[in-house]
C-alpha cells in the first residue's frame, strides 16, 4: 500500500535540527541519504533527503529558534488543512503554527493533540510526500507513544478519520489503519519510559538490517537508545542522531503481515 497517496495517511517526515551540515553528514553515513537543496529562496535552505536513485525520503530544516530541540515530525495528508484544524481546536487539540503556505508546494499547520504530541498536517499542490515509502531507505512505519491510549485514539479518529484494532498484546498495543490498511501504532507508555518523557511521535525507516544500521550510528556520533530486538513483525532498534532528534530503524520480517518491503 503506498500510504502517501491515502487522504488522512502519513504523507511526509522532516528533521529540525540546529546543526544541518552534522544531519547531513550522520543520515548520510547510517541511511545512505543524501541532500537536494530546494532552489527557490523562498525555501529558507530547507532541504530533502533523497534516495541514491533520487527518490525522496524526508525533508532537513534548520531550527528557527535558538535552543529548540532537534526532533523528527511526522505529516499527515488531508485535503484541506483549514477544516482539520478546526476538527483539532474542537477535539482538544492546538494549532501551534500555521495554516501557511509554503510557495507553491502545498499548505501545512503544525498541531499537538490533546496528551501533547506533536504532528503536522500536509495539504499537497505541487510537492506530494513521499517519493518512496514501504521500501527501504524510506519511511515505513509511525509509532505515537503515550501514558494515556483512549483520548488520542478518540482525537485522531475526529479529525482525520483513522481507527484503531483491538489490542493484541498484553501491553494494550495497538495499530491505527486507514482505509483499512495499517500504517502505525498506538504504544503505552510503562515505567520503562523515564518519567520525562512526554507522549510523541516515532518515525521508523525501513533497513535491511538492524543491527549494522545501529552499530553505523554509533560510530558516526548517534546513541543506540533501544539496542536491536526482535518482535513478530521484525527487527527494530531505537536511534538518536549527534543533536538529539530520535527516530528508529526496522528490518521487517516478510512474514509479519505489513507488507513487504524492497
């Protein structure tokens, strides 16, 4: 399923980080990523990670403001960012940027739902999301983690349509599908999370192999924060770059039911 051309799916991911020439260096070295510079001025220097077949997998963004976090976000397509985020302020969400446009790629707006996790909303014109998703190097799989599962599982179906299965595991954990396909998860935070760590967003690249994908990250600055463990539908590690922006790394078992991946 190539979920980033499903309304209401994930569609798109971007880096914020105030060190870009590092990022580049780093998810150069452990994805293989390289830089495309968007050429119009107007683009403030954001860039997109690209495939080597020139496929895009992210977008790279240099923090606006001093001391702010280096972190992953994820997007979500609709057809119109305006009535979303209306849907938002009305579910007990918030609006903390946006609705703008961005030249002529498309329209966005950056929101928290109601435990505080952050996302973005993607209205495509001429930028669509993801070049390659489900396949290696790209995006495969996005994870929202929280103390609290009812009130974003109820937020989310609001305003984007999105359901929930059944937990299938002692945890609660649970897999957000739309159109009927699944794309994410919806994880319980236990007392294995320090307790500082708020509700978010995880973003999953799909790699061939996990454990060399986390022993790149380590020798290239990054820390493994979750070292390589296998569940049913894999082999995932937990990753932090140079500056801090967390994301993880699945080798997906072909056997697991979400697809597969080439």
């Amino acid at each position: 399923m190539k979920i980033a051309n499903v309304p209401s799916a994930p569609c798109w991911a971007d880096l914020t980080t105030p060190g870009t020439q590092a990022a580049q260096r780093f998810y150069g070295a452990v994805l293989g990523w390289q830089v495309r510079q968007m050429p119009d001025p107007g683009a403030s220097g954001y860039g997109v990670f690209v495939l080597e077949d020139g496929r895009t997998a992210g977008g790279l963004a240099a923090s606006a403001a001093p001391g702010r976090p280096a972190a992953w976000m994820p997007y979500f397509q609709t057809e119109g960012v305006d009535a979303v985020i209306a849907r938002v302020e009305a579910n007990g969400g918030t609006v903390t940027a946006g609705p703008m446009d961005v030249l002529e790629q498309g329209r966005f707006a950056v929101c928290a739902d109601p435990v505080g996790a952050v996302f973005g909303l993607w209205q495509r014109r001429e930028h669509p999301g993801f070049g390659v998703v489900n396949a290696m190097g790209g995006f495969c799989w996005f994870e929202l983690a929280t103390r609290d599962l009812s009130v974003p599982a109820d937020f989310y179906a609001a305003i984007l349509g999105w359901a929930t299965t059944s937990p299938a595991a002692p945890g609660g954990y649970r897999m957000w599908t739309v159109a009927g396909e699944p794309f994410g998860g919806l994880l319980k935070m236990n007392a294995s999370f320090p307790p500082d760590i708020p509700p978010h967003w995880m973003v999953y690249v799909a790699v061939a192999d996990c454990d060399a994908t986390a022993a790149r990250c380590a020798k290239n600055g990054g820390t493994v924060l979750v070292p390589p463990t296998t569940i049913e539908q894999g082999r995932f590690t937990v990753l932090s770059d140079p500056q801090g922006a967390v994301f993880a790394a699945l080798a997906l078992n072909p056997l697991s039911g979400l697809g597969e991946l080439s």
